[in-house]
C-alpha cells in the first residue's frame, strides 16, 4: 500500500512539474509574441516617418534645383542650400527604410527589441537637439550676411535655408520621438497588467501537498 502511494505521489509530482514547465512556456512564448508585434509596429512607424522625410526631402530638391536654376542673389542661394541640404535627408531615410525592412524581428530576443527601439527613441530626441542648433546656425548666418558686403546674398539665402530646415526636421524628430515614447510606455503598461493577471506559481505550490 504504501509503495502504491508513493508511484501515485511521484506520478502526481511528475504532473505538477509537467504542468509548471507548460504554463512557463506559454508565458515565455506569449511574452516573445507581445515584443515582436511591439517592435515590427515601431518598425512600422519608423518607415512611415522616413517616407515623410523622403516626401519632403524628394519635393525640396525638385523645387530647389527650378528655385537655382530661375532666381538670382539671397533666393537662388535659398533654393541652392535647399537642393545640397535635402540629398543628405534623402539619403538618410532611404538607408534607414532599407535597415528596417532588413531586420529579422523573429530572430531577436525581447530585451534586444526593446533595446533598439529605445535607441531610436533616443536618436529622435538627440536628433531634436541638433535642429535647434541648425536653426541657430541658419540665424547667425542671416547676422553675418548683414556684416559681409561680398558674400551677403550666399550668407543670408543659406541662413533662410537653414532655418527651414532645422524647423521642419525639429518638427518632424519631436513627433516621432513623441510617438515612439507614448507606444513604448502603453506597451510596457499592457506587459505589466498582463503579467499580473498570471496566476502566482508560488501560492500555487504552496497549497500543493504531495
């Protein structure tokens, strides 16, 4: 009898732990699945604010290079820095739409998705800090151009370029650092609801008797 009991204890216990391991790995996996559709809806986003940037970058060089070509002093420079300015943002969104669409979000752990994405986050706000600076510099060329007989119409058609610029780009950096923050936060929130609505494996095991 008692040899019955302890195969019947065993096989409970055997049970219990098979049970654990599965509640475990359904958490693990349903966890994984929360991350992935997080980091591919940042991705997402990503890509539809680089294809504004790429709009914009794309429309200020056609109108850059029919403002070069059709005006003379300070606006056929505006138009000038305007075309030179935009091929960089061009090619800024063109390689980062590239990379996103690159990226094996199935291969990548949690914690790396989250990592990224709070790297990009970060990159938007810096990125923000650096327009400010831009417009800064596009204002102090306008003060120039006021103390610079020969290059007047360069300093101050370049200054107006710049200011427009660093405006749209601080613009465009603060919404989508905005953006990306406010997903980041929901999410986690929805992380934490979600792993206290699980059932506590500790009170569990404690009124299990064997």
């Amino acid at each position: 009898m008692k040899k019955q009991d302890e195969i019947i204890s065993a096989h409970w216990k055997k049970l219990f732990f098979t049970g654990i391991l599965l509640i475990t790995a359904v958490t693990l996996w349903a966890q994984q699945n929360q991350y992935s559709n997080f980091y591919s809806e940042s991705l997402k986003t990503n890509n539809t604010g680089m294809y504004v940037l790429g709009s914009w970058a794309a429309a200020n060089m056609a109108w850059g290079a029919i403002g070069w070509a059709n005006n003379s002093g300070s606006e056929k420079y505006f138009h000038q820095m305007n075309l030179f300015w935009n091929t960089v943002n061009l090619s800024i969104a063109g390689i980062a739409i590239y990379g996103n669409y690159n990226q094996d979000v199935a291969a990548m752990l949690s914690g790396e998705m989250l990592q990224k994405h709070i790297k990009t986050e970060n990159l938007f706000l810096i990125n923000g800090g650096l327009d400010i600076v831009y417009v800064g510099t596009g204002f102090l060329l306008k003060h120039l151009a006021n103390n610079s007989q020969k290059r007047h119409d360069l300093l101050k058609g370049y200054g107006n370029s710049i200011i427009l610029q660093g405006s749209f780009l601080f613009t465009f950096d603060i919404a989508m650092w905005a953006i990306q923050r406010s997903h980041r936060l929901q999410f986690l929130q929805n992380i934490e609801l979600s792993l206290a609505s699980l059932p506590n494996l500790n009170e569990f095991t404690a009124t299990f008797t064997f």
